[in-house]
C-alpha cells in the first residue's frame, strides 16, 4: 500500500502502466491478503479474488443494488468501491448469513413469500432487508417501499419483498 | 478503466500538494460518481488520492451553524439532530437524493462537486460535449432533453446540476470552506458554481488541487417552517425533473423572511432571488406564491424537450411554498 509520507510529489512522469496494490480485506471475520490491480472494486474483489459470488453484478454503476454489502455495519453499493478504499473495514456479505447452514430469517422469510423470481438480485435485496431492519426504518409498508428503492428487480417481486420484511420486522 | 495509481493520503496539506502538483492526480472520495465515470471512460485520472481516512468527517454545531466535515457521508448529515430539527428541508433532500446504499457512500462534499447526469457527457461515443471535450458542441441542444436544464443555460451546454441537497443548501446561504496549495478560503455556495457560459467544463471556482475541507450550514430562526419537493418520473430514487426548497417565517399571515431555490432546472442549483423579492413582506397566499412562480421562471430558456419544465417548476414552487405555509400558520 502507498501511503503519501512515503510518496514524493509526482514530477513530469509518465502514465502508469498496470498498478498494483498489497492490501487485507476483512470479509466475513476473516481476513484476506490480496495482491491486485488498483482498478478491482469491491464487488469483483469478493467474486473473482475470494470466490464470493453471492453479491452479483448487475448494472455495475451503483443503480440495481444487486451487489450490496455491508461495511462497518451499513449497506453500500460494492460496484462503486474501490477495493483498496475497504482495507482494514469489516466486509460482510451474503454469505455470512447461515454460517451453520441454517437460513437467517430474512432469507428464511424470503422463500417462505416467494419473495423472488430469477433470484439475481435476491442476495442484494436480502442484504439491504437486513439493513433496513437493523436501521429501523421497516415500520410501514411505505417506509419499506422509500428505504428498498435502491434495489431494482426486473422479475417485479416488490410485493412479496415487502411482505417477507414485514414478516420479519414483525417478528415472525 | 484507465490504469492509475492508487494512493492513500494521511495528510491532508499533503494530499493538497500532490494533487494540486499534478495535472493527472484527483482526490477520491466515496466514489459513487467519480468511479462510475472512471468506468465509462469519461475521466481518467493517472494518480488516484483518497482521501477517506483524512480527518475531514463528523459534524459540529454552535448556536447559529452547523459545520459539516467534508467527508461526513450524506446518510450522517440526514440523521444530524440538529439538520433533522431545525433544517427539515436539507434533511428531506438528502433522503430523497440517493439509495440508502450510495447515501452511505457518498460524501457531502463530493456531492456537491458531483458531476453532470447528461447522458451525452456521460458516453464518450458521443463527440459532442463541449464539457467533456470543449470547444466540442453540445449533442444534447439537438437531442433528448427532457433531464436538462431550463435556467442558466447557454448556447454551449445545457446539462442540469442534479444535487438535490445544495438546493436548500444555497437557499440557506450556506459555504464551503476549502484547502489549497496557498492556504485555505472560503466561499458562498451561491458563488461556488459557474454557469457553463462558453467553458461549460469549467463547474466551479475551485482550482485543481484545491479541496473542499467543510461545509458551514447557516440555521434559521427557530420560527421559520421549511420543506423541499421534489416531483420525478419515478416515486422514489430517481433524479427530479423539478424540485423546490423553500424556508419561510411567516408572522400574522406575512412573510418575514424567505428562502427559494430550484432543482431540476439549473446548470447550478438555482437560487430564486426574484422569487424571494416577490415573497419578502407579502401576504402568505395564492396571489403572492403564483407571482414568485412567474418571478422565479422569467428568465427560463426551454428547449421542446423541456418546455412542460416550466409549468411544472412554477406549480412545484407553489405547493412548496403552500406546504411550508400551511406548517407555518
């Protein structure tokens, strides 16, 4: 990792070629040594560098909400995010849901409402329900409808959706 | 994607002077326009400094400000209790400005130095953008328009800045406080941004290297009542075709004192001073809230792909103004 004490200021050099860089990524409570080029995001670091293929590309320009996960606790878009800006961030995704392999209850309620067609954006949408639930904003039908709206499902499974976080919200 | 390298600033006099000493260096932030950009092609910065560890985060208050750090994300501005109490209108723009995912991303200052939505800026397959390429032409003049800008246009580029909080945000008169390689200023959001002119890919003021280090809200009196409505093609998280923020203190039917500004419809957020002059000592009611409409529309330049922006930017101002009165009395 460049850090800027170490790094004089530029003078008339040329473009870089391919740049690499050494960073740990902390995904799932585990962390992870990774040496890749500077331009993998977030999301293809989790799929194509750690074989974590539960966030999916969609759009990959931070509009579907298919490659959710958590950082620090709070949903973010991984298409947008440079790997190298998450060092030393706690990475969650999809796939630390049901460590035992038994369902977290979002994903539980989600079967339970048919709450998916296609089931692309599924995780996305599972990450950004738990989300929501842990950010208190799951209290009406309108509130869910606001705070979802950055996840996009082409198949149109909204109603089910909401119904399976309100489930859950509600304790169920 | 071009290649670049990716370096993390520690310092913030530092990251200033790297930057500001390098023509191909850009600070990066939370990203979420800047990366999608870099992915299509449209910038290509060589030297990439991020600036997200830098102490430029949190937010302070005094009686009369709040101060907000640069890299304080546009979810933690909302949740402020300050912003949620006495500046309800930055807090609603904010909310209905982006997902709860890009919300947690982005910074409020890189929201204010977001780029424009124009879909012909932002595909370089297109020749045409006198703000990509100057001197270029503007492919959207002659093309789909219905997402550009209505006030503050030129001959050269009409693409609209779709920041729904820097509308409240230079209704309140707010500024930025920025770090340069020869010190530090500060400046009026309200002369923050360029209308594109004949250089439209000039946006703002600031000089390269130059970084937004905070952003200083101004309060209200605590009597005043404020709302922003923002009215789109979807319900949710979607750009505004119009929008308006507006602050008013009303004292026994009249307007004491008022802020108006517009989204949707300027190369800049658009502060309505007619609008305001129209406003300031009137009666709070039908005939004053129209005439600040037609005042705040007068210099409109619609193009046939955005004439229906008029109208609507008017009626938008009104139930604006209607809701916030409504509150107030």
């Amino acid at each position: 990792m460049k850090h800027m004490e170490t790094e004089a200021p530029p003078t008339g050099q040329s473009p870089p070629d391919v740049s690499q860089v050494d960073i740990t990524l902390t995904v799932n409570g585990t962390a992870h040594r990774l040496e890749i080029d500077s331009r993998v995001t977030l999301l293809d670091a989790l799929r194509d560098h750690l074989g974590l293929t539960g966030a999916k590309k969609g759009c990959d320009q931070g509009a579907c909400g298919a490659c959710t996960v958590l950082v620090d606790g709070k949903r973010v878009v991984s298409c947008l995010a440079l790997a190298a800006q998450y060092e030393d961030r706690e990475i969650t995704t999809v796939e630390s849901l049901c460590p035992s392999g038994e369902l977290h209850p979002m994903q539980e309620a989600f079967a339970r409402h048919d709450a998916f067609q296609c089931g692309y954006c599924t995780p996305g949408q599972i990450m950004s329900a738990v989300s929501l639930i842990a950010e208190g904003r799951a209290n009406s039908e309108e509130e869910i409808r606001e705070f979802m709206s950055g996840n996009i499902c082409r198949c149109g499974a909204y109603p089910n959706i909401r119904a399976a976080i309100r489930d859950v919200a509600a304790g169920g | 994607m071009r290649p670049f390298d990716y370096v993390r600033a520690t310092d913030t006099e530092q990251a200033v002077a790297v930057v500001s000493a390098d023509p191909h260096a850009s600070f990066l932030a939370g990203g979420t326009t800047q990366l999608d950009l870099m992915k299509d092609g449209v910038l290509g910065p060589e030297r990439l400094i991020d600036i997200t560890r830098l102490p430029l985060a949190g937010i302070t208050h005094t009686d009369t400000t709040v101060r907000v750090g640069a890299l304080t994300t546009m979810e933690e501005l909302a949740a402020d209790p300050v912003v949620r109490e006495r500046l309800p209108f930055v807090r609603e723009a904010l909310l209905l400005g982006a997902s709860t995912q890009l919300r947690n991303m982005a910074t409020i200052g890189g929201n204010l130095l977001q780029r424009a939505r124009c879909r012909y800026f932002r595909d370089p397959t297109v020749a045409a953008c006198n703000k990509r390429n100057p001197g270029s032409g503007c492919a959207a003049i002659t093309g789909i328009q219905r997402m550009h800008a209505i006030l503050g246009t030129s001959d050269h580029c009409i693409a609209l800045h779709a920041s729904d909080v820097a509308v409240p945000l230079v209704a309140l008169d707010a500024v930025v406080h920025v770090r340069g390689a020869n010190g530090t200023r500060s400046i009026p959001l309200t002369q923050f941004y360029l209308p594109p002119g004949d250089t439209p890919h000039i946006e703002n003021v600031l000089q390269h290297g130059e970084l937004i280090t905070a952003l200083e809200i101004p309060l209200l009196p605590e009597t005043a009542r404020s709302h922003y409505l923002k009215v789109r093609d979807r319900v949710s998280y979607e750009f505004a075709l119009t929008s308006a923020g507006v602050a008013l203190v009303i004292e026994d039917g009249h307007i004491q004192e008022v802020r108006v500004a517009l989204g949707g419809v300027g190369t800049v957020p658009w502060r309505a001073w007619d609008a305001e002059d129209v406003l300031r000592g009137a009666r709070a009611g039908a005939d004053s809230f129209r005439a600040a409409a037609e005042a705040a529309l007068e210099g409109a330049r619609p193009l046939p792909g955005t004439a229906f922006k008029v109208e609507l930017a008017k009626r938008t101002l009104v139930r604006t103004l209607e809701t916030v009165a409504g509150a107030a009395s």
